[in-house]
C-alpha cells in the first residue's frame, strides 16, 4: 500500500529533527523549530455557527551547512475540522473527506554569501521577499502574492519561487530579483455571492450604453436602470486567465537601500503581475429581454501587468522621544486594457444584434470600460510610541489596500491600535480599527492572550464589522469571535 504524500514528508521531517538534535546540541549548526496551533472561530450575528477551524503543524528548520551556505525550509501541515453540508457513505469510507490534512511548503530556499564575490549575496527557491517599512500595509511589496485565506492575518503573503541577489556596495544595498512564475491571490472563504447581489443593484448604472444605435440604447438603459433592479441574481461564474508560462512573464525587481543618519530608505522599479485581476469581459444572461426577472453573470478577468515605482524610510526620532515613524509611496502603471459588457438574450440575440449592428454567440456588446486607463498611487504613513506604564501606541494612514487595483477603487483608510500588558506579560491585551473614509465601513478587532507558562498561549478575541457587503470593510462578513491555542518549541 503506498503512503500519502504528507505522511512521507511528515516522517521525512520528525527522521531530520531527531537526527539534527544531536548537532544543535554540540554546535549549534542547526536551528530547529515548530509550533501547533489550534484556531476555531464562529459567528455571532443571526444563529451562531462555526465557521473557521485550522489545527497547523508548523515545522522549521534552518542548517549552517558551511561559512557560506545555509538553507532554509518551513511547513506547515494544516488539518480541518469544518465539514460539508452533505456526504456520501464513499466519503464517509475515505478518512481524507471527513478529516482532510493539506500540506503547505511555506518557504525552502538556499542563501550562499560570497560566491565568486565576497559582497554577494544570493537566496535561491521558494521565498518571502518582503520590501516596505509600513506596518502590514506596504505599497512597495509586490513581489509575493497576497495570501487572504485567513482575514484575521492582514498583510500575509505566500513565498513564491525566485532569485534575489544583495550586492552591498559601501553605505548602499543593491537588491535584484527574477521570479519566473506567477501565482494569483490567494482568497478567504467567503461567500461571494453575497458581495456580488449587493453590487447587482447598482450594475446598471456604473457603465455607459454604448451599442451603437441610438433607440437600442435608449431600450437597454431603461431596461438596466428599471427593469434589472427589480430582477434577482442568477447563476454567477467568476474566473480567470493565468498568463502564460513563458519567459516573457516573468517578474522581475530593483531596489537600492540605505542609511542616512537616523533614516533608513530605499527607492525600488517593479515590474510584476496584479495578482488580483480585473474584469475582461462581462456577461449578463437573461431569458427574454422585455421581462428580465433572473440575471445570470459571467465574469472573465484577467492578470495585467504592472510597473510600479517606489520609495520608503523608516525612523526612531531621538529628538522626539524616540517615536518610530514610517512612510512608504508607490505609484502604480498598470497595462491597459478595455473592460466589455455583453448582454445576452440568448434567442433574442440575432433581433437585438441587427439593430446593434454586430453580436456572436455571447451576446451583444452594451457597454465598455477602460479602467486601467490611469495610473494610481498607494501609500502609508505612521508613527508608534509606548506610553509610560508600557501602554503601546500605533496610528498608520494607508491609502490603498492590496486589492484596491485600479484607480476608481483605491480608497484612503485610517487606522490605529494600543497594545497594553499585564501581570508581567502573562496577560496581553491588544485592541485594533481601521475605518475607510469612502464609503464609511470600519472594523474593529481586540483581543486578550494569556501566556500562562512559557511557549504556551491562549488568544480570544472577536473581528466586529460595520458596512454593507459591497464596502471595504463590510465583505468581510459577519462578526466574529475566534479562539487560539498554541504551544511552540
């Protein structure tokens, strides 16, 4: 019988752990690490339900394997325990559907100092290359895709395969990359759906009728402004074309870092893919245009290309009490591209098409959208200090979260936490909001962690959203309250 592939790696790693034990005793050539973390969380709004559970194994090890050469690899071993609304008894004999484990290689490169020369740095394989000074929020930081599975961890990203060489030329730092594959966002599970029937209502009125003729016009803007508000959300299809798999696409970045007295800075040119995506075409299906009482859409997006031009600095201000301050700008290029509105009235689609004077198969183009015809501009800035009495103090302005990816959506966002220990540490209390100047949805997030001996924590704590679905802040979901245990060595 052959073993499942994350047992092998599991016994793979517990076999190198017990074998590296002895030599970090001795030398201390191997740094060896792992946690397990239990998090189980459930709403609070309407009838309560679970609706978040991960059980991690996470395992970390970083050998010395000579004066110039270390490697580095962590993984994670994830296991849930949230269930399906339905299960065959096929499932019910498969251990894997009812108590289902995944495997996640986070990070597992190699870094080699002085090859070939002694100010050369290479780290090669699957990395986190994380650029910026803000805190989680960093408009520079493009070179990873953003990792949203869980919403609770903002401004996670997934380690990605690349190349980054350092150079370190006297009081500057020169950094190249070259990742030659590209990996999309990765989403949280969340019922998008929801998102999309409160931004049904306002469809019609957020593109031009553009079909050619006139009267036609006039028919379809009636029928979107009056008829379509009236209709309900059919089927709905949300996918996207990955670029190809040729050099051409690869991602490629330069930065130039320093020191000038008391201010760190760095300049950097990206040239990376909106890992995103923007909307290509879309398409709404309605059985018989003169009575629309289901719409049915089809969104096809795609990755565009993007150059984005950077700077930040970072600062501890001994003349101001030593506050530690930041700011981080980037401006965004994004390639162009034109957005398409396709009605399609299946049967009706021949009659319309004429008095349109073109269709296909997919409908009648109404409307068109170029919104990458601009370019934007994200940014951050903040500052932190802790108080006598050791009550902490963040306050960051961010304009543009990472999913705000054309110029109409990059809203401007505030926000702030006071983090404040007690009983020397064993207790951990932190409370954290951002609220969105646009359209007024804010969050608020505290939590309590208890430490009651050492390398042991229990976290509770609850994310509280205020906003409609189709906000910022509201598609986010419903309140939350979340339970952690975990237990590190």
């Amino acid at each position: 019988m052959q073993m499942p592939r994350h047992s092998i790696v599991i016994l793979f790693l517990i076999c190198f752990a017990q074998l590296s034990a002895p030599m970090v005793a001795k030398s201390a050539e191997v740094d060896f690490s792992a946690y397990v973390l239990t998090d189980i969380r459930f709403t609070v709004e309407g009838p309560s339900r679970f609706n978040y559970n991960e059980n991690t194994l996470n395992l970390a090890i970083k050998p010395k394997l000579s004066d110039q050469v270390w490697f580095y690899g962590d993984v994670n071993i994830i296991n849930t325990q949230l269930g399906k609304k339905e299960v065959t008894i096929e499932d019910q004999q498969n251990r894997s559907q009812t108590d289902p484990v995944r495997l996640e290689v986070d990070q597992a490169y190699a870094k080699i100092s002085g090859l070939g020369w002694k100010n050369l740095d290479l780290r090669i394989g699957k990395q986190r290359i994380a650029w910026g000074t803000g805190d989680r929020f960093n408009p520079t930081d493009n070179l990873n895709p953003d990792n949203m599975h869980d919403p609770l961890d903002f401004g996670k990203k997934t380690p990605t395969v690349g190349i980054l060489a350092m150079i370190y030329a006297g009081p500057v730092t020169l950094h190249g990359v070259l990742m030659p594959f590209f990996e999309p966002a990765t989403l949280p599970l969340t019922d998008v759906r929801r998102i999309f029937e409160a931004q049904f209502r306002t469809m019609g009125s957020q593109f031009t009728i553009d079909t050619g003729n006139s009267t036609l016009d006039k028919i379809f803007k009636s029928m979107m402004n009056d008829t379509l508000t009236k209709a309900s959300l059919g089927e709905l299809s949300v996918h996207s074309a990955m670029p190809d798999l040729t050099p051409a696409n690869m991602q490629a970045a330069f930065k130039i870092s320093g020191t000038a007295s008391v201010v760190d800075m760095s300049a950097c040119y990206e040239y990376v893919i909106d890992d995103f995506g923007v909307p290509k075409t879309v398409t709404m299906g309605v059985d018989n245009p003169l009575n629309v009482t289901k719409v049915d859409v089809d969104v096809a997006q795609v990755f565009p290309r993007l150059h984005v031009i950077g700077a930040d600095m970072a600062a501890t201000l001994p003349f101001l009490w030593d506050i530690g301050t930041w700011a981080e700008a980037a401006y965004f290029i994004p390639q162009r591209m034109t957005t398409t509105y396709k009605l399609n009235a299946g049967g009706f689609n021949s009659t319309l098409g004429r008095l349109a004077g073109s269709y296909d198969k997919n409908g009648i183009v109404i409307g068109k959208d170029r919104p990458l015809d601009e370019g934007y501009v994200k940014a951050t800035a903040g500052l932190d200090y802790t108080f006598p009495g050791a009550y902490y103090v963040n306050v960051q302005y961010v304009r543009g979260l990472p999913n705000d990816n054309t110029n109409k959506l990059v809203e401007n966002y505030i926000f702030g936490g006071l983090d404040k220990p007690f009983l020397y540490n064993s207790i951990k209390t932190r409370l954290f909001s951002g609220y969105c100047f646009g359209d007024s949805s804010w969050i608020i997030f505290p939590q309590v962690t208890f430490v009651p001996l050492t390398n042991v924590e229990f976290i509770i704590g609850g994310l509280f959203v205020f906003g409609k679905a189709d906000t910022k802040f509201g598609a986010f979901g419903d309140d939350t309250v979340f339970t952690k245990a975990k237990v590190s060595f």
